[in-house]
C-alpha cells in the first residue's frame, strides 16, 4: 500500500498548479508544497534530527513542519498550545525531543526556511522506550493531567485517512477550514491528510481571529465571521464548537450555502441538536473514534446515516461489542503508549460502551468509568481534579461533575466557615495550576458534611456517584456558588475587583429563599404536573416582558459616569429581545392559550417585583436593576437546565416546550461572565449598596413565586411576607 509521503507527492504530479494550502497572506500549490515539504526534510536529515515537536498556532508553516517530518522519517510529536508549562516539559523529556519546530523566530533558533524555525533542544539523558515503526506520537489531555504518548506509524495514519476518503466519497469536497489546533490528531489527520488526499485545499488562519482560544476558548462572532469570511465545505467540530454554530444558524448569523459536510466528534452529541443543526441548514454528521486507533473509526454520512449512532466501521477496522459491553476495535489499533509495553491482544478495548445494530450501526452509550469528556473533547478524570480540591483547599469532601459540559463544575464541602470571597480566591489560585481544559467554572459549597446514611457516600468516605448525580438539582440548591473566571470567556490577563464576590456573599442568606423552595425538590422526586410548568412559565413571561422595558428606563436614567453600563445595557437589550414570545410558544407547545396569557395578570410577587425595579429606576439609583440580573441569570444558570431535563422527561413535552429554560441555562453562562465584568466596574459605594440591597428585595419576591407554583398533592403557600 503506497503511504501518506507517495500519496501526497502523486497529487502534486496530477494536478500541480491546484492550491493546496491557503492562509489570509500566503498559498501554496500541490508542487509547491510537495517542493517545500522537501526541502525542509532535507534541513532535517542535515542537522540529525531524529525526533521532533511542532509548535505554535495554525498557521502553513505548521502544516509544512508536519508533511516535512513525513517525507523525512522523522518522529513528530505535535505540542498542544493548552498544554500547561509542566505538561509540555514531560511531553519533551518523556519523548527525547531532539528540537523544536515554531512558526515563528524563538530564542537560539534557525530558520529552515517557508516560516519554519528549527530550535535544538539538548541531548536527552533518558528517553521513555519508543515502538519501532512510530512516526507520530500524539499525547492526551491526560485525565489525570500527565498527557500519556500513543504511538503511530505512518501506515496506521494511511489506512485511516483512505479509508476516510472512502467514506465520503460522493461528497465533492473542494475547501476545508480548520478551525481546531493542528496539534489535535482528528484535524490533522481528517482536517489536513484527508483534504490533500482529496485533492481540495485546506484553509488555514490563527485560531483567535477564529474566536478560539486554549483548549476551550470560544468566541461566537469571530468563529461565525470566520466560517462566513472562508466560505468552507467542510469543518471538524466538537460539541461545543457544534451547538453554537447551530445557534448561530438559528437566528441566522451563519452563512450555510457553502457548508456540505460538518464532522462531529471528540464527545457526545445529542440527536436532538444534530436534527436542530440540519433544519436549520448545517449538514451535520457524528462520528467516533480514538487516538489509540489513528483518529476516527466510525463515521454517518449522507448514503449510510442513522440518528442516535456514530455510524458504521469504516473499512480498515472491525468493531464488535463485548459481552460487558465494552466497544472493541480490531485492526488499526496503535504501536502502544510511549515508555510502556504494548498488551498483545488483537481487540482493543476502548473503555466506552456502546452497542452495534444488526445492519452495522454503531451507538456508544458513555465510559465505562468515571472519566468525564467536556463538549470541548477534553477526558478528565474526577478523582484527579476532586484530590486537586481536598488537598488543595484542605476540605473534607469534593465531587467533580459536568460530563458534556464546557467546562467541569464541583460541589464541595468547607466546615471551617471560610467566607465566598475568601473561597473564591483559593479556587482562582487552584485554577491558575490546572491545564486550561481542566479549570472548574463554578464550585458548589456546602456547610454540611454528604453523608452515608443519604446514600451519597460509601462507608470509606468515596462519593456514591450515581446517588449524587440523581440528586444533583437538590444538592446545588442547597449549596451556594462561586462563579469562576471561565477560559472561554475571560482574555488571558484579566483581573476582577472584589465587589461581585461581595455582592456573592452579602446575598447568600437571601439567596437560600429560592434555591429552599419546594419545587426543586419536589421536581426530584416526580411531583410536578403540567399545572405546575404552565403556571411557572406564565409568571416568567410577566416579568421577562418588562425585562427590555427595564433596560431602556435604567439607562435613561444612569448618570454620566455611568457611562460605560449603558453602553452594556444596548448590548444587554439586544440579547434580550423576544425572549417573552420565546415563552408564549412554550406555553402554546404545552397546549395553553398564549394569548390569554398575554393579556393576563401575574402572581403578585412578581407584579410587587416588577414594580419595585421600576420605582428604583426612577425614585431610587437606577443601578438596582442589576439586583435583578443578579437573581434571575444566577438561577438560570444553576436551575435551568439540569431541571427543564428532569421536567421534560417527567411530563413528556416536546423540545419545543423548553426553548425558554434549555437556552437561558446555556445563555446565562455568558451573560453572567459579562455581568461579573460590569458589577466589578461599579466602584461607587451607593451604586454598589443599591444592587446589593434590589438584589435581597428580588431574591425575596422570585423566591414568593418559586414558593407559590402549584404542585400535586401540596397545598399552594399564599405568603408574601416581603410585600
């Protein structure tokens, strides 16, 4: 079987003025690159470099670096850019680095020529042992952040990306973006080899004018102006990178004419937001696969598709279930892991379960273990974080969660009385250590112990997992929270001032008014009717229909050195906007009539709440209106959604019944990052007193409402003790 090096040469010769590599400044055609490729391979075998680590952003030079190291037989060792200082440290030693390729001019380096500079690293002492026949070597994450080195050869990388070529044959291809790091294995196999394979041009930019950044950062606009500027047929996707573009194609920021086949991979994906993402114009495909087995191993298409899978085997490699239902892969599995013994067993055995249909169709069904996967592709192990948190913060009890989240979230345990703001600064200083990926974006404190007689912990103390996830609404309710700085919304260098934690602390008591009322629990434990959710999202669409209203008279009446939170208040508005008929169509998928809603009166907590933001506004300092902000997007962020899937699931409504709580869960994460930013701005002692004191008086009347749903078999409570 000719390889990846003849492959590559053979297109150049078919069609050599073809562009294959393009970036906004620069292109190369099939032979120019094929001529490029060459001569730095030969700088290479010059200078004796046997083993080698590329550095730095998506740029040619990287992709040049890359095919460079093929041609010559060099082992290449791709750096991921989140890996922290300590993790790239053991990448090079563990490997035996002999230099460094960058993108760019780097102390004591050479240049080899097409922006690719050579840095010599020391002659390791000890090298970990490396299988014969490695030519790439990619490192994990590392669950437990030690990344782990698994070895391929180029006939393992061939035989993937042929039998991916394959696959989507039918599917004319003639542009693909990358927009995940090059140093991820899945674009550098299917994002660069795949597309040259194809005889298509890969587009290349740095990944912050694409709006990422690290591992996990996200910026919407830039990706969508970045997908809209290019005008790909083809990106790879994560979870994560999935669901905002499918939100961005919703409320049609995304130019899709172009698109024809998006990839997702690196974690679970609902079909429900594969369906969403195709009506709304964005072919969308799941797949699955391992670096343990060069990259991708399952694969829908348009031909051979199916809801709920990842698809059929690709050709090159068997798959079968084991009886325990364990997926094992036979026949591209890895060399073995560098510095380790490779086990001599055919089927290898992933580690996730799954089942596989009669006609071929493979689903997985999550880890067999703990290991948690964030919607960035990230695996994380628990354990490993949960021992960062106890020994770290020296408390006694710490469970990690947030499998299929952006980032992963902690519910911990402090008995010695720390205050938030004391807490909060721990945590930060904790977050500062861990690789980006692995940075918790909101810790849930406890004042009491988890106990073993609530079934949430084993007799030698280890949390009972299952137990605490069925509970988990319950759990953050009760606790507090502490929102951290997330990766994917803060710029590297961003400092906050102390009043949003003080705002945190001084509203914790009042707080407690509507995370103790009795529909989180009884939601838990089934006793929540249609009645129940139709009364609630009726008093949600009273007050939301003010929220813009609100907006507009705080800003009128802000005084000038105010100036820069009206200018976040036009921002605010816009993201606002129609949120009301947002809940009119929920309530109407639940079959209640919206317009006898609309004209409607509230609950009287929430007319009392209404009119008391008012009254401030134009009486008071109208910087009490962020005492609302402070409420309603707090508990959306940690109610919403963890509660509108427990709803929909006891009650049996469509998706289209939650488009108001499954949105403001996930679009609270980044209002309230902007908030944060906003109240840590506000410096005037009565600015500060006047949001803290809304704050108390709203979580008092939200809590009335929360108190006063009515719930089967309990009798409605009829006190507004605040009014």
């Amino acid at each position: 079987m000719a390889t990846l090096p003849e492959l590559l040469k053979g297109r150049a010769m078919a069609h050599p003025s073809r562009i294959a590599l393009r970036e906004p400044e620069a292109e190369y055609s099939y032979r120019q690159m094929v001529q490029a490729a060459e001569t730095v391979a030969a700088q290479l075998e010059l200078r004796g470099i046997r083993r080698v680590g590329i550095c730095g952003d998506n740029t040619l030079a990287w992709i040049l670096a890359d095919l460079a190291c093929l041609f010559a037989g060099v082992v290449c060792v791709p750096v991921p850019g989140f890996f922290s200082e300590s993790q790239t440290a053991h990448l090079i030693r563990q490997a035996g680095l002999n230099g460094l390729l960058h993108s760019e001019s780097v102390n004591e380096s050479d240049t080899l020529g097409h922006g690719i500079w050579l840095r010599t690293l020391p002659a390791a002492t000890v090298t970990a042992g490396m299988p014969v026949d490695t030519a790439k070597i990619t490192f994990t994450s590392g669950s437990t952040g030690t990344p782990k080195g698994v070895c391929l050869s180029v006939e393992q990388m061939t035989a993937t990306t042929l039998a991916l070529k394959e696959r989507l044959a039918g599917i004319e291809l003639q542009t693909h973006l990358c927009i995940l790091p090059l140093a991820t294995l899945l674009e550098n196999i299917a994002g660069v080899y795949l597309p040259l394979l194809m005889g298509a041009s890969v587009k290349v930019e740095p990944l912050a004018s694409l709006g990422m950044t690290g591992s996990s950062g996200l910026n919407l606009g830039r990706l969508v102006e970045g997908v809209n500027r290019n005008s790909p047929q083809s990106l790879i996707l994560v979870p994560e990178l999935a669901m905002a573009l499918v939100g961005a194609a919703e409320q049609g920021q995304l130019n899709s004419s172009s698109l024809r086949f998006l990839a997702v991979g690196g974690g679970r994906v609902s079909a429900e937001l594969l369906s969403r993402g195709r009506a709304a114009g964005l072919p969308l495909y799941e797949g699955y696969g391992l670096s343990e087995c060069s990259s991708v191993v399952a694969l829908n298409v348009p031909a051979a598709g199916r809801e709920g899978s990842v698809g059929k085997p690709l050709s090159h490699v068997d798959i079968r279930v084991g009886s325990d239902g364990h997926i094992l892969v036979r026949g591209n599995t890895h060399l073995g892991y560098l510095g380790e013994d490779l086990k001599q067993d055919d089927w290898l055995d992933t580690g996730d379960l799954g089942a596989l249909s009669t006609d071929g169709f493979l689903s997985v069904n999550g880890r067999s273990k703990n290991l948690l996967i964030t919607t960035f592709g990230r695996n994380i192990s628990p354990e490993w974080l949960e021992s960062e948190l106890v020994q770290g913060l020296g408390i006694p009890q710490a469970v990690v969660f947030g499998d299929g989240e952006p980032q992963p979230m902690a519910l911990i345990t402090v008995t010695d009385g720390r205050s938030p703001s004391v807490l909060a600064a721990s945590l930060r200083q904790l977050n500062q250590h861990l690789p980006d990926y692995a940075r918790l974006a909101t810790v849930y404190v406890r004042r009491q112990r988890l106990n073993q007689a609530e079934g949430f912990i084993t007799a030698n103390g280890r949390p009972v997992r299952a137990c605490i996830q069925d509970h988990l609404p319950t759990l953050l309710a009760q606790a507090f929270p502490i929102f951290l700085s997330a990766p994917w919304i803060n710029q590297p260098g961003e400092s906050h001032m102390a009043f949003f934690d003080r705002l945190q602390q001084e509203t914790a008591e009042a707080r407690a008014h509507v995370t103790g009322a009795p529909v989180v629990k009884a939601i838990g434990e089934g006793s929540f009717s249609l009645e129940s959710y139709n009364w609630f999202l009726t008093q949600a669409f009273h007050h939301v229909r003010h929220t813009v209203p609100l907006m507009m008279a705080c800003g009128a009446r802000l005084p000038q050195r105010l100036g820069f939170v009206r200018k976040a208040l036009v921002e605010y508005i816009d993201e606002e906007y129609g949120h009301d008929e947002w809940i009119l169509n929920d309530l109407e998928a639940c079959g209640a009539d919206k317009e006898a809603i609309r004209g409607g009166k509230p609950d009287l907590s929430i007319e009392l709440m209404v009119a008391y933001l008012y009254d401030q506004i134009s009486r008071g300092n109208p910087a009490a209106f962020f005492g609302m902000v402070q409420v309603l997007e707090g508990t959306s962020i940690e109610l919403a959604t963890p509660l509108g899937e427990q709803i929909q699931k006891l009650l049996g409504l469509p998706d289209q019944a939650f488009s108001y709580l499954y949105s403001h869960g996930a679009l609270d994460q980044d209002h309230f990052e902007f908030f944060r930013n906003l109240m840590d701005g506000l410096t005037d002692p009565s600015d500060q007193q006047a949001v803290i004191d809304a704050a108390r008086v709203v979580y008092r009347l939200y809590g009335d409402m929360l108190h006063n749903i009515p719930l089967p078999d309990r009798r409605q409570e009829q006190s507004h003790e605040a009014a």
